[in-house]
C-alpha cells in the first residue's frame, strides 16, 4: 500500500464520518431570532343597521374567532397585539362607535357628526386579555327618525417571535457524499494503473 492509497482511503473515511454527521447532526441549528408582523380579519366590511335610538352590535371572541391567532397564541411566542379597523356610516349622518369588552371594560370610543366618517381606530390588547376577550363593536343611533347603517372592519394584528435557523445535515451530507466518493473513485483508478 503506497502513500497515496493511506491517503485516498483516510480521505475516504473522512468522508464517510462527515457523511454520518449529516445525518447525526441537528438538521436545523438556530442562529439568531426576529419579529415577524402578523395580521388576520376579525370583521371584513360588515354592516349593521341600527333603528332610530338604539344600537347594534357585532361580536368578536378571541382567540376562537380568529383561528391563525389562536394557533400563534398556543404555538409561538407573542407580543404587541393591537386591534385595528375602519368604522363608517353608509346610510345616515350621525352616529356613535364604541368597543367594549365583556366586562363593560371601553376599549375605544368615538361619536360622529355628520359627514366625519370613515374613521380608522386601534387600540392594544395585553397578552392575558387576549387569550379570552368577547370584544363588542357598537354602533349606536341617536336620531330620532331614522335607521342608520354603519359599516365595519377589524383585524387584529401582532408580533410573533421567528427564530433563523441554518440547515447544518443539508451542508455536511453533500461535503461527505463528494469526499467519499471521490476518494474512493481516485482509489479504483489508482488500483486499475497498477
């Protein structure tokens, strides 16, 4: 055995312990972590009418209403979680926009003159609030003639923490499969010259 074939073959077994760290490897390694913005619809451009002194609501229970949000809330870490949306009349003038919550709590408030709308509004929830939250968009009349129609949209936005990650097993298994088996063809070819 010539000095060439004990290093075609160590190259070779290189190869192969490289080839097997592919696979024993950790195929993701992390390597640092962002903020990724998410955002899904909770009411896309619904209409309530309202009665003259009286008022209309729409419903939203989170985190069950917004089935991407609440996969985020169990799966992923999250933070900055805001509501954000567009309120206008459609038939009527004046009107009143508020959002509460289940306990009465307001979460935003606006009384509209006539020709003032659309109105775009954004209030936060806290992480603890928005694991089990019945928000309550209302719309309130106060004419007492008549009917209003007051249209509304909402999304519900948040930060979900992503972590970069760097593929090791993709790197190291090409690099030891090339090694080996160059090694091991230049061998062959160097036994058949003999």
């Amino acid at each position: 055995m010539t000095s060439k074939d004990s290093l075609l073959i160590s190259a070779a077994f290189i190869g192969i312990i490289i080839l097997v760290a592919g696979f024993v490897v950790p195929s993701e390694i992390a390597v640092g972590t962002t903020w990724q913005s998410k955002s899904e619809t909770l009411i896309e451009k619904e209409n309530l009418i309202v009665e003259p002194v009286h008022e209309n609501f729409i419903k939203v229970k989170l985190p069950d209403d917004a089935p991407k949000f609440k996969y985020a809330l169990e799966h992923e870490e999250i933070k900055n979680i805001t509501i954000t949306g567009e309120v206008a009349e459609t038939q009527g003038r004046k009107f009143y926009f508020v959002v509460t919550d289940q306990n009465n709590l307001t979460h935003y408030t606006w009384h509209f003159e006539e020709n003032e709308s659309p109105k775009f509004f954004s209030f936060s929830l806290n992480l603890e609030e928005a694991k089990n939250i019945e928000l309550y968009f209302i719309a309130g009349n106060p004419s007492w003639t008549e009917n209003i129609t007051v249209e509304i949209s909402a999304t519900i936005n948040w930060q979900e923490k992503k972590v970069e990650t760097i593929t090791i097993s993709k790197i190291l298994y090409p690099i030891g499969l090339t090694i080996t088996a160059t090694s091991l063809i230049a061998l062959t070819i160097l036994k058949k010259k003999k």
